[in-house]
C-alpha cells in the first residue's frame, strides 16, 4: 500500500513512517512537508491512503485544506486527519464514512493512525484490482471500436468513440460478472448515491429530515423515467409513487405472518422473493445505513409533484432520491407494476361449479389407474 504523508514537522512524519511501516511491513511512504504542495503530490503519486495535517505549526495556516477539498472533490481515497487542530469543516466531515478518520494528535496517535492503514488495505488491495481490470478494459475496447469508429464516421469521432466505449466496456463488464458466476448481493440493485440528473422508474425517494428506518418515509418512483426528462421537456407535473411499508407487510402477503417457523420461511421464502411480488407488495433488500429492509404496496400510490424531488443537498424538495434500482431490476419492478395495476377486472363466478363441468368433461379414469391412484 502506497501512502502519501502530508506533515510539515519532521519528527512527526518520521514517528508515523517508523510505526506504519512496523504495523504494514510492505508499505510505500512518500513524504510532503509543504502542505500546498498536496494536491500537486496527490495527483503526482496516486496514493493508496493519505495522512493529512490541516495546519502549519508554524505559521499557523490551514494548507492541508486544499488536499482535502482535491480528495473529496476530485480523487477519492481513504484519508486520515492526523492534526492537533478540530475536524474540517470546508467540505464538513461526513458522519461514519469507513474511510474517511480523524486521529487528533498526541502520544500513541501515530499508532492508532497505523492502526487504521492496516484497517484499509484490503480495500486499498481490492481498488487496485478493480483500476487494472477496467484498464484492461479500456485498452481492449479502444482496439476493437476505434478502428471501426474511424472508418463508419467522418466527423464528430471524438464523442462517438466515447459513447460507444462506455456502452462496450459497461456491456463487458456485465458480462464478466455472469462469467465469473458470481452471486450479487440483494443490495446491489441499487445504486447509491443516484447518478442520473432526473428521476428515474425505480428511484426511491425518502421524506426529507424524517427517520431513514422508518420504512413509511420511503417511495418508489413508478412513472416511467422518459416521461420525467428535464431536457426534452416533461410530460407530466406529477409522480407515481408507491409506498413503503415495513417487510412485515411483504411476509403476510407471502402467508408467512408473525409466529411463522424461521425453518418454514427459509423453506419458502427463496422462490417467493424470486417472483418479484406476492399480492402487490414488492420485497427491497437493506442497504447499510442508507435503506432498511422493507417493501413497497404497488396498489397504496401516491402522486408527488416532481418540483418536490431532488436530491440531498438541493433546496426547496419534500423527497431526496437517495437510491436509484438498476437494470434488470428495474424492469422487473415495471412489469410487476403492470401485472397489478394493468390486469383487467374479473367478476366473480360460481367456480365449484365450473370446477365439476371441467370433471365431467375429462374421460373416464381406467380402472387399473384409479386403483392405483387409490394405493397411493
């Protein structure tokens, strides 16, 4: 693991270089004393961690905050404040972020800074992995689309050749996890924090200020996401959102109410949850502290003018969009969504009956069969 120390006080940086190096044998320390220098040694170096100083002891200023801004802004990668000072507060600190620590310093800090590194690097093992990979990736598409791009395209090239890398690359990686056989977390269905501008179907949205537990402050887009671009002009004013409810709800309408054996819902709920919905109610796996398990009644909706939706931080919203579900999710959620709300209606009939013209229609059992069936 590579580490980048940012410290302008020589016997500090070498206290914590001696103890990382004891607590992570095969460490790298590279070692900035001038603190505006760290966003130029950030991007010169491409540390696995960093170990800030905010301030210059002697002089007092509070040049580690260009390095932290460039990290959080920029080019993320786990950092640890080491500073006599108080935490940040231009970007703020986020609230139990795992990568992200503050070690005040004083005797055995050093440690505890060593501490952590050691905390990080199979993460920082597992982003190194994951850089090569799409490296090769890039390397591999640039060779089979850009040949190809050049001769179909006269002008433009530049941004065609991007989007169809994007697509290509995002197509092969898709691919490499069905290779692998892998078995995805139920969590990742989604994607956190959204990335898309607009709403998208399948966005959950979360009551603003309200308790992120609480199943009843969540909704589920439902209106279909072309209908909700921005750029091309809106076609509606409102949303259709279903509501959330907790998983109690979802395990009643699967006939598996509270008192149930855990042996009978490990049974039956696998092939339960692989339906999509049982009587309208949609299961939605917890995403650490982001999203609770849950589940949405795609028959309790609710329309959401879509002025109210935004994302955290944006002014003047009722909902954040704190998850969009990803594709194939997605479309499963869309079609269970028809199969409730598109179904047509069905009066009632006198099935016994019915039942009894089917039986009678059938031809007679041979005796041998039925004796048989009899034993049985």
């Amino acid at each position: 693991m590579k580490v980048l120390i940012i410290e302008d006080l020589d016997e500090v940086a070498d206290q914590l270089s001696r103890s990382i190096v004891q607590k992570v044998p095969a460490t790298i320390i590279v070692r900035e004393k001038n603190l505006k220098n760290g966003p130029a040694r950030l991007a010169e170096t491409m540390p696995d961690a960093v170990v800030l100083d905010l301030y210059e002891d002697a002089l007092g200023l509070a040049d580690g905050y260009q390095t932290w801004s460039a990290i959080w802004q920029t080019r993320f990668c786990p950092i640890i404040f080491h500073t006599a000072h108080d935490k940040p507060s231009d970007p703020p600190l986020p609230e139990n972020h795992p990568f992200v620590e503050f070690v005040k310093k004083g005797p055995g800090s050093d440690l505890a800074v060593a501490k952590l590194l050691e905390s990080f690097v199979p993460h920082a093992d597992a982003l190194r992995a994951i850089a090569k990979q799409v490296d090769a990736l890039i390397q591999h598409v640039l060779k089979d689309v850009a040949g190809f791009i050049w001769q179909a395209v006269a002008n433009d090239r530049g941004p065609i050749l991007a989007r169809a890398v994007r697509r290509r690359i995002a197509a092969m990686m898709d691919e490499k996890e069905i290779s692998d056989q892998s078995h995805p977390l139920a969590w990742e269905q989604y994607i956190s924090p959204v990335i898309s501008t607009d709403p998208l179907m399948g966005d959950l949205l979360r009551l603003r200020g309200e308790d992120a537990k609480d199943a009843a402050t969540y909704r589920i887009v439902l209106t279909p996401s072309c209908d909700m671009v921005t750029a091309q002009g809106c076609k509606v004013e409102e949303i259709v959102a279903a509501k959330c409810l907790p998983i109690a709800a979802y395990l009643a309408a699967a006939k598996l109410p509270p008192g149930t054996k855990p042996r009978t819902i490990d049974e039956k709920l696998p092939s339960l949850l692989t339906r999509g919905h049982c009587e309208g109610i949609v299961p939605l796996p917890q995403f650490a502290s982001i999203i609770p398990t849950m589940c949405a009644s795609l028959r309790l909706l609710e329309l959401i003018p879509l002025k109210l939706v935004g994302t955290p931080g944006s002014p003047d919203v009722k909902f954040d969009r704190v998850a969009s579900i990803d594709s194939p999710f997605r479309e499963q959620l869309a079609w269970c969504f028809m199969q409730v709300a598109g179904r047509p209606g069905i009066p009632d009939r006198n099935l016994e009956l019915w039942v009894k013209d089917i039986q009678a229609a059938l031809p007679p059992v041979q005796p041998a069969i039925a004796a048989q069936e009899k034993k049985q």
